[in-house]
C-alpha cells in the first residue's frame, strides 16, 4: 500500500512544504556551483569485503615478491644464453624449402601462402 494514502492532511502539508524547501536548496545550489545536480535514491555500490585469509595470501606473496627483488645483487650481471647458430647446410636445405613452397604458390596464382 502507498505510504502517501495512509498520512493525514497535516502530514501531507508538511511534506509539501519540505519538498518546496528541498527543490530551493536544490535550485540554490545549482546556481551557486553553476551546473546541474543530479540527487540518487539508488544505494551505492558495496565492495566487496575480503576474507582475513585472502588478505594474508595476498600479503605473503607481495613480501615474497619484494624480497626476490631486494635479494638480487645488480653488480653481477646474469650470463645471457648463446644463441643457436644454424649450420650454412640447414640454411640451404630451408631456403630450398622456401623457395619450392613459393613456386607452388605461384602455380596456384596466390600472392600468400
């Protein structure tokens, strides 16, 4: 049932007259701030609330994270790995490859494979 209904005549008076005072204040301080105020009945969005055990797991891996990073030396330099050299044999046999492939593309009148 509608709350309205079941006021009586004064209390419908005076809930007039608050929403006259409501829709001054309003008009006020649109005109004091210069642009238009939108008012929201909508409830805010609640976060989300994380467990204590969530938050430790959280904590132990950034103080992990952190001491990896503080633990290293940066005066010593780490070995970087040799890169594979391909024999000039392979590079013949792949470019032989290629070039077959690129031929029957051709033959098929494609511009990609």
């Amino acid at each position: 049932m509608n709350i309205i209904l079941r006021l009586s005549s004064a209390q419908l008076r005076h809930a007039a007259e608050l929403q006259e005072k409501i829709e001054s204040l309003h008009s006020e301080l649109t005109r004091l701030v210069g642009g238009v105020i939108t008012t929201s009945t909508a409830e805010p969005k609640r976060r989300r609330k994380m467990s204590a055990a969530a938050r430790a797991k959280i904590a132990a891996g950034q103080r992990a994270r952190w001491a990896k990073v503080k633990g290293k030396t940066l005066s010593v330099k780490p070995v970087k790995k040799a890169k594979g050299k391909v024999s000039a044999a392979a590079r013949a046999k792949m470019a032989a490859a290629a070039k077959k492939r690129w031929a029957k593309a051709k033959a098929a009148g494609k511009s990609r494979l």
